[in-house]
C-alpha cells in the first residue's frame, strides 16, 4: 500500500495521501490543497476520494475546496452533522478504491463525532487515528463542550476514549501501522512522541491509554495538566462542519506600503523579527513572529487575536506576503485581516531596553510577570515574586497587573516574551515594559 505523510510542522499536523490503481484518496487535508494536486499529477493518479476523521480545532481543512475541484467524494460521520455534500462513514461503512479497502470505526473520545479510517490490502492493515490515538497518548476530551453541532462534556468524552480504547481496536492486529493526524507539539493533545507512526502493538505495549486501569483512573489522567485551549479552537470546528471557501479566493488581502499610521483602534500583529519591532513599531502592535516555518505563528495568532476580531498584518517585506497568508488562511483568519502593511521609516515609536545588570541585581524594584503555559508554572517558578499571567489569557488580565514599578516579561526562551511585552506596552502606556528575552537562560 503506497501512502505519503505529510507534515506541518508549525501545527504538527500529520495529512496523507493513499494511492493505488491511479486513483488516490486522502485523509485530514490542510487548508491549501495545492500540494495533493502535486503527488497527484507526479503520481498520475485521480483523487476520488476525502476523509475526514473530524471537524478539526486546530486548522481548516479544503476537503470542500477538493471535491469541488476534483469531484471526490468526502467521507465523514453522519454523527457530524456536516453541512456540505458527502457520504456517512461509520461503524460498518467501507469503500474500495483499487486494491484497498477502507472501513470506518467510530472512536469518539476526542469528539463525539471522531472516527478512525482502516485501510486494508491483502495482510496489510493501517489505521488513520485522527485525533483519536497518537503515538504515546489520546486526544484530549475538552475542545467540544461548546461548540460544532454535538457538543460534549469533558467528562462524558473522557469516558468515550475509555471504551474507545478498550473495545474498538481489539480486532485489529498489532502489526498494523499507526497513523495519527498529529504529533509532538500540537495542542489536540499532551505529551505525544516525536515519531510520525507506531504500530498498534506498540502502542498496546507503550501507550498509557491501553494499561489495564479503570474507568475513573483513566478519566482523571486523561483530563488533568492538558494544555491551554487557543481561542480559534472552537471557531474552526464550525468553519470545517461547514466547509471553508476555496483557500484561492481567500488570500485576497489589501496591501499598503510604507504606512506611518492605521487605525489605532484595530491591532496590528507584526511578525518581523523581535529586534526590529523592539527599534520601530506602530502603535497597538502585538509582536507575534513568524520569522521561521517552526515558529507557532498560526497557534499564537488564533490563541491571541479572538475569532472575528479585526486586525493589520505589518511584515518586513513584500517577499514575505504569500507565505504568511498561506499560514493565516490555515486558522481561518484571512477573513478578519483588515490589510497587510509594511512599516514606513519615519516610525520612531521604540521598545524600553532592559539594563540586565540593573534588574539581576534588583528585582524587587521590577514587576515581574510570567507568561508561560500553566502546566510550566506548575512545575516551578523562575522568579519567586513573578505574577502568572500566561500569554493566551494576558490581554484579559491586564487589570490584574500593577503598574507602580517597571514590568519585566518573561517566558521559557523569548518567542512568547516578544508578544507579551508587545500586549503590555500598548496598555500601560507611561509604565516602563521591559521583554527578558532569551536573557531568561541566565535565570534558570
């Protein structure tokens, strides 16, 4: 069975392309379609087929934008409620193409709505887990609780991944591959393994989730230290259920050259490298960069920016435009993307730079905030004295922090203190705000 993986590495989002007999099927496709069509045409294959194995959080999908241009057809669980033409796929569903058979097994426990696509030829078997099972852990069971057309509790879905796990795999054999739709780094889960595949052996072996342990033991370690919950999660759930608009005709953006002024009212996400924000910067700037393919721009930006929220995109250079809306359009933002800039040389607005002799030797004359993640906080504070205010939550809790000292921020490495700093400086404007930066190295 020939399959291709691939991979987004900013979102950890694993996609794939199945082949056989010139007809190609594919699962969890990312928001640009463009390069299926590519292993398609170097394959000379039809594609005739999308599966879907839920309305994912994380990013939007083009598996409308595919079938409309290729007339596949996609296949979801009419558990869903999707609302765009397809074909149920469940408990008993399958689909030949070639010399493979694809079955549907529903595996709620992430969603309600989840399943997981086997793919079988001949004694070959391999399993598209979704955001079921990755390699070393589960989905998490608290993204739909208030969103898409089946919502469920946390508690209720833990229970799901419970009897998922214990009864919808036990007919499979354990050399079948493991292929799930994320890996480390990703926020549909915790403490997943950098490897791309498994087999389900060994993550029958390997896998805390297949031990032998109790409903309520289960439940509680699946719920507890998951990571924050991004605030475009919810918001792409709806936008997939419903199908996203051909990613072509949403990169229509607006472009203004060297802008000295904007509206002040509506913010402005500059992804230029920290240096140069930090020398010249428009007002009510939020530093979120994207500098790099690895940087987490795309989770930044929706945990940052709220869904329908407006804003400018200031870039360094015209070069970049295409790449970063190509990175945009995969959360569904291009539609509140107001115009994308580039910064005019007569902008003096500068960043406060830190004395960092001053501060190692006088930190209690500093407000110290911490903006990382609260599972990080949980493991140990750098700074005794520092207040917690992670970066997805701190435009909301800008009234918890005082302003009778100068503000020192600081993250885990300098990415997440670039933004936080930003978010700090456009509130308190007569308050000295300081970003640690990479100097957090010589704290820890």
């Amino acid at each position: 069975m020939k399959v291709k993986q691939f991979n987004d590495e900013a979102l950890a989002h694993y996609s794939y392309a199945i082949v056989s007999n010139g007809k190609m099927a594919l699962v969890d496709p990312s928001r640009d379609p463009m390069q299926y069509y590519k292993y398609a045409e170097d394959e000379n294959a039809e594609i005739v087929a999308v599966f879907e194995t839920h309305p994912h959080a994380d990013f939007v999908s083009s598996h409308l934008q595919i079938s409309n241009e290729t007339g596949a057809t996609i296949y979801v669980s009419k558990l869903l409620g999707a609302e765009y033409k397809h074909k149920s796929f469940d408990d008993g569903d399958s689909f030949k193409m070639g010399e493979i058979n694809f079955e549907a097994i529903n595996t709620p426990g992430h969603s309600p709505d989840s399943i997981t696509i086997v793919a079988e030829k001949g004694n070959e078997t391999i399993l598209f887990t979704g955001d079921t099972l990755f390699i070393g852990n589960v989905g998490r069971p608290d993204l739909r609780e208030n969103v898409g057309n089946m919502t469920a509790k946390r508690v209720e879905l833990a229970k799901d991944m419970y009897h998922t796990i214990n009864n919808k795999f036990n007919d499979l054999p354990d050399d079948a591959t493991v292929f799930p739709a994320h890996g480390a780094g990703s926020l549909c889960g915790k403490n997943m393994s950098s490897d791309s595949s498994s087999t389900l052996g060994n993550e029958r072996q390997g896998n805390w989730a297949f031990r032998d342990q109790t409903e309520e033991e289960f439940v509680e370690e699946i719920l507890k230290d998951q990571p924050f919950i991004p605030s475009y999660f919810g918001y792409n759930v709806d936008v997939n259920k419903k199908g996203a608009i051909n990613v072509n005709k949403a990169k229509g953006a607006l472009l203004r050259l060297n802008v000295s002024e904007v509206d002040s009212s509506v913010i402005t996400v500059d992804v230029r490298h920290q240096e140069k924000f930090k020398k010249a910067h428009l007002y009510n700037s939020i530093n979120i960069m994207a500098s790099s393919p690895k940087q987490k721009f795309e989770t930044w930006l929706g945990a940052i920016i709220e869904p329908n929220e407006a804003f400018y995109l200031m870039v360094e250079s015209v070069d970049d435009i295409d790449e970063l809306l190509n990175r945009i359009v995969k959360i569904g933002y291009e539609k509140q993307l107001k115009e994308i800039i580039t910064l005019s040389d007569s902008v003096s607005k500068k960043s406060d730079v830190l004395d960092l002799d001053h501060f190692k030797n006088n930190q209690d004359q500093y407000t110290i905030v911490d903006i990382r993640n609260e599972g990080e906080i949980a493991d140990g504070k750098i700074f005794e004295t520092a207040l917690a205010s992670p970066l997805h939550n701190l435009r909301d809790n800008l009234k918890d922090i005082p302003t009778n000292k100068p503000i020192v921020v600081h993250c885990a490495g300098g990415y997440r203190s670039a933004a936080g700093s930003s978010i700090l400086e456009n509130k308190f404007k007569d308050t000295k705000i300081y970003d640690l930066s990479d100097a957090i190295k010589d704290f820890e």
